[in-house]
C-alpha cells in the first residue's frame, strides 16, 4: 500500500536517497537533473518547501509500504487555476498501476484542495509508460514540444469534471 504526503522538511533524506537510486533510470527516459542538483539538495529542498509555503508549487511523495519514497507528483506553476503536473516512480515500483493512481489523486486534490481547472502534462515521445498514465487519467495531446533537447508531447487535462458541486 502507498501513500501520497506533501512534501515536507523531514522528507529530503528520502527524497535525496530516492533521486540517488533512480538517477540512470529517470535518465533512460526524461532529461538528467544534472550533478548540481544532488550537490546542493539541502538548498533546493529548502526552496521547494518555500515555494510551496508560498502556494506557488504543491510537492508530494509517494511512501511504499516500508515507508520509504518510491514516487513524486509535482504541480509547479500554479498560476490561473492551472499548473504544470510532472512525476516519477522508481524503478522497483514500475509497471504496478502506482503512477496512474497517484496522479489521479493529484488531479483530484487539484481540483477540489487546490483550486485549480486544469493540468499540463509533457513527456518525451518515447515514455510510452506516462504517455499511457496521461491518457488513463484524462490528459489529452495538445502539441508536440522539445524536453532537454529531445522531441516532446505535451497534453492538458481540464479539471472542471472533479470540482466539487457548490
């Protein structure tokens, strides 16, 4: 069983340990973080709490059952009733349905928590994984796009149809 949490302080041992392991993999498939960002996680982990105390962002984990960081779901850019979705789920949890159900929760804290009416999406052509967790949870193509340097889909998803009733 896993669970989504906001992010918080006391995740970036996790969070750092998770990115860590998972490096070459995410890089198989989505652009590299780049060295700098494991040699100033403290800084960027500190950031992204700020930026999220400022409801700019909204940062989550995702813990498996031994408590440990098998995923992240991100909305970045909350501008407009609209932000940008991104996520990743480590290599030993791929292929289990935990991406498709953790963004569908994301969508509809999004909606209903969040306040927002729409999500973007991209991802490189050859992700078929999340191109496929896109289109379950209801995120249509838009248009293709570059992603650090290599072709790119980006798709929106409207929200409208989670909104709570007034």
């Amino acid at each position: 069983m896993s669970t989504l949490e906001l992010l918080r302080p006391d995740h970036a041992e996790a969070v750092l340990a998770f990115e860590r392991a998972n490096r070459a993999y995410f890089a198989r498939s989505i652009p590299d973080r780049g060295d700098a960002y494991f040699a100033e996680f403290a800084a960027r982990h500190a950031a992204l709490l700020a930026e999220q105390a400022e409801g700019v962002c909204r940062f989550h984990v995702i813990r498996g059952a031994d408590g440990g960081v098998v995923g992240r779901v991100n909305l970045i850019d909350l501008v407009d009733g609209s932000a940008e979705l991104g996520y990743r789920i480590a290599e030993s949890a791929a292929g289990r349905g935990l991406a498709r159900a953790a963004v569908a929760e994301v969508c509809r804290l999004a909606a209903a928590a969040y306040g927002l009416t729409a999500l973007t999406a991209a991802t490189t052509v050859d992700n078929a994984a999340s191109r496929a967790v896109l289109a379950h949870n209801g995120f249509r193509f838009r248009h293709e796009c570059r992603l650090g340097g290599r072709p790119g889909l980006a798709y929106r998803r409207d929200l409208t149809d989670l909104r709570p009733s007034a």
